[in-house]
C-alpha cells in the first residue's frame, strides 16, 4: 500500500521505516527540512537501536522515502499517519497546535481520491472528530483559494473543486523508545479506531503482516477494533495504569524505608502473584520521559473539562513528583550541606537505551541540585553535552563516567544503563571526594557496592 507519515519522530520514523520493511511504499514527511535533509544523508534524527539498519535497506530498495513537502505526500498516499508531537501546555493539557497544523494541510491538499487519516499522535478523546472537522476546514481553504486566484468563470472552478473523500481512524502507539523496532514488530496488541467499517479493511490490509501473517509459526497479533473515543481512551487509560503502577510501588518504599523493609523483596514477592506481575513494579526516582508525564496529565485535564476530579490519577503524579524530593532528601541526610558539594550523576536518559531526555528525572534532579548550590557533573552513554545543555544550561556533561566521580561528594545513579554495573565499583570509590553512592535505581549490588568501600543508598531498602 501507499503509505505517508507526517512527523519523522520516535514514533512517525520508526512506523514508517517498520512499514516500508514489510513491503509498503512509504514517504516520511517533516517540516524540519533539515531533518529531512539529514535522513536522506541516513543520519538518523534519534538514537534508537537497529533503525539506521532499517532505514537504510527500505531506503537502498526503494521502499522507504522523505520529503518536507506536504503535497507530494498527500500525493501519493493511501494511507496518511499523523505522528506529531503532542507535548503539554504549562497547565497539563495537550498541545495539539501540531495536529491541527498538519489535519488543516492535508484537507488542502486532498483531492477526490479516498484517503484513510490515521491519528497515531496521542491525542485526548474527540480527537478524531475534530480531526475530521479540521481536514474538512482545509479542504474548504483550499477551494476558496482556488476560486480567489481564479479570474475565469468562478461556477466552472467551483464544479472542479473535489469534494474532500476521506476517512478517520484511530491508531494509538505503544511501541517503548530504546526497543522501539522489536516492539513494532512484536506488539501485543493493535488497536483500531473508526466508525467506518471501510477504513477498518484498509487497517487490515496495512497491517496483514501482524494479524494474519504467512508463516505458520507465527502468532496473530490481536487486532483491537472500537470506536473513535473507545480507541483515544485506551491509549490514554494504558499509560495511566503503567505510570500509577510504578507510583505505587515507590508508595509502598517510602513506607519500607520508615519501617524497616526492603521494597526489593516486596517487589519480588508481590509481583509473583500472576495477577499483579514484576513489570513497571521497580521502585526509584520515578517516571518521565515523553509520555507518561503528558499522559497522565492529560487524562487529569479531560476528567476536569468534564466536572470530574481524577483524584486517583493526581495522586499517581505526585508521588512521582516527590521521588525527585527523596533523592534530594537523602543526599542531604548523607552530606548535611549540599551548598559547594560535587554530585556525580550517572545517566541522564529517562530510561536506558534512549537518547530522549523530555522530562528526565536525571535532568529534574540536576537542576534541583544546581538551584541548591551544587556542581553537577553528568554522563550518559548517548546523551550529549549540547543536548542536556538546552534544557540544564549549567551542567557539566562528561564522555567518561569515571571522570564524572572525580572528586564527587555523592554519585547519584539516574539510568539503570546496563554499562553502569559493569565499572569497578573500587575504582569509582578511590575517586570520589566521599565515597557515597545513592542508587537512583536500584540496579546496583548493594553488597558489591559496600565491599568496595562504597556507601550505599538505595529507595525503598
Ligand atoms: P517527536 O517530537 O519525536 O516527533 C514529532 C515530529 O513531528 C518531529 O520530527 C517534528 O519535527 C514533526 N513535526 C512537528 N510539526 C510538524 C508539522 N506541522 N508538519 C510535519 N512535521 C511536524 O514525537 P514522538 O515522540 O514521535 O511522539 C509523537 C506522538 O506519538 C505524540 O503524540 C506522542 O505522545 C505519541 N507517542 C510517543 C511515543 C514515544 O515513545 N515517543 C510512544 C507512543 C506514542
């Protein structure tokens, strides 16, 4: 099938890429010429395991293509994926200046040819109805213009003008950044969105290789189908149980620390009942990233354009916010005064295996030190100095994670990087200016740590 993405992103670049790979023809569209220009030169906009390899053969075999035009996609396509981004306003609700910039062009440049607009970019519940009402919008603009520049017969470019011929569906992404080409190919579940059983077919058939696959020993992704609302809300409703799962859990390791307890082996134990499980059950510094803070806050935002309170939802960011204030509280138990200390951070992703920084806790935990009086010295095996630098101007980002302990008072672990386990915990011990280590995440031995001179803190044990 002839398939556009607009917005060359996590998610639009690896979708695109993933589709191209099983056979569909697929142009990537994004207003950042520059990207686009780089993604021809196969230099890839993020870091994300195994999708310069991909992009690379789709585009070498003639499957895979980038543009900045919005037209050419239009143009050519079947199917149109909307994957921009959808950040929050200062107040928690969605930004949705994005989508409603790319809806309006694609309704400019639709002619009367069926096209199926499918909305990947997360978006709060009726989006998908004023998707359609934008696209709609555009499409009249662009008859208006036509008939505006037209100096002939205004009725024969009315009669020409096509009548906009589209549907809209809904198609919300759970693909995780760091293993984001496996979890495109091996998700759990794909959801579908539409009140039109038509668009529905054409998902079928753009997603055959997931739900009906050749091969015998293949599984058959489940296919999900549901109206427009239903399919926004699922989207929303799993990163909200995810997120308030982890809220939980650092719950219960603030009350093991009062107590006595090591939320390790709670964690452990609980999560063997089936019904509860180990995943998103970790407790440490807390959850960011693109997503959940977003996420979360959103659904907080529609509960409240709707008269309900969300309380549940409120509670699970601000026991997230308050892991940040743990860190804090426990370097400042450890160094009594933080004005004048060095603290070693280590990793500023907000998860391993990423590049993306949007709303690290490392970074929080960064510039809440800096704002205290400290130097803060930071390494993150993909994360670069320019990067971190435009959300935390005064950080010190170094290429070795030994230097960044030099003379620290405190080494603060923020990413569970796999890499970070690996280093001789001895030698990071005869560098620091205080042996202290604070184990953002609990994927340090604590007893390797002790022996090699270090003291360490871990959340919740
Ligand atoms: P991103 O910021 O990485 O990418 C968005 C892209 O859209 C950028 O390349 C930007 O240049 C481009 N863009 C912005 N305005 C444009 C316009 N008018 N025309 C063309 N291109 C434009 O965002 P992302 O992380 O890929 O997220 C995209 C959406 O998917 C969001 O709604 C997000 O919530 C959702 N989502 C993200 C993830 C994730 O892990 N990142 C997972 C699931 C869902």
């Amino acid at each position: 099938m002839k398939v556009g993405v607009i917005g060359t992103g996590y998610v639009g670049l690896v979708t695109g890429a993933c589709l191209a790979k099983v056979g569909h023809q697929v142009m990537c569209m994004d207003n950042n010429v520059q990207k686009v220009e780089q993604l021809n030169q196969f230099i890839m906009p993020i870091y994300e395991p195994g999708l310069e390899e991909i992009v690379r053969s789709t585009v070498n075999e003639g499957y895979l293509q980038f543009t900045s035009q919005m037209g050419e996609v239009v143009r050519q396509s079947d199917v149109i994926f909307i994957t921009v981004g959808t950040p929050s306003r200062p107040d928690g609700s969605p930004d949705l200046s994005a989508v409603r910039a790319v809806a309006r062009s694609i309704g400019q440049h639709l002619d009367g040819r069926y096209r199926v607009i499918v909305n990947k970019s997360t978006v709060p519940v009726g989006s998908g109805n004023w998707v359609r009402m934008l696209v709609e919008d555009g499409a009249r603009l662009a008859t208006q213009a036509t008939v505006a520049v037209s100096e002939s017969s205004v009725i024969a470019v009315l009669n020409l003008a096509p009548e906009p011929n589209f549907s809209i569906v809904s198609n919300p992404e759970f693909l995780r950044e760091g293993s984001a080409i496996y979890d495109t190919f091996n998700p759990d579940r794909i959801v579908i969105g539409s009140e039109d059983e038509h668009a529905v077919e054409v998902m079928r058939e753009l997603y055959a290789f997931w739900i009906a696959p050749q091969q015998s020993d293949k599984i058959p992704v489940p296919m999900v189908v549901t109206d427009l609302a239903s399919a926004e809300m699922i989207k929303y409703a799993a990163n909200a149980f995810l997120a308030t799962k982890i809220s939980f859990i650092n719950e219960v390791s603030n009350i093991c620390e009062r107590v006595g307890a090591d939320v390790e082996r709670v964690a452990q134990a609980i999560g063997l009942d089936k019904r509860i499980g180990h995943q998103f059950l970790r407790a440490g510094a807390g959850w960011g990233g693109s997503c959940f803070p977003k996420d979360v806050s959103a659904l907080v935002s529609t509960g409240q354009e709707y008269g309900y309170d969300c309380s549940l939802l409120k509670a699970t960011l601000s026991v997230n916010e308050n892991q940040r204030r743990v860190v804090i509280e426990k370097l400042q138990r450890e160094l009594r005064i933080l004005k004048g200390r060095t603290i070693a951070i280590w990793g500023l992703a907000f998860k391993p295996h990423t590049d993306d920084i949007r709303s690290a806790p490392a970074l929080e935990v960064a510039n809440q030190l800096l704002n205290l009086g400290c130097r803060v010295v930071a390494h993150d095996p993909i994360v670069t100095a320019a990067q971190a630098n435009v959300q935390v101007p005064d950080l010190q980002v170094v290429d070795d994670p030994m230097e960044a302990v030099n003379g620290a008072d405190a080494l603060v672990l923020m990413t569970e990087w796999p890499q970070y386990a690996e280093l001789s915990l001895e030698a990071v011990a005869q560098r620091m200016r205080q042996p202290i280590l604070l184990d953002g995440r609990n994927c340090l031995d604590p007893l390797k740590a002790r022996n090699a001179g270090l003291s360490y803190t871990g959340i919740g044990r």
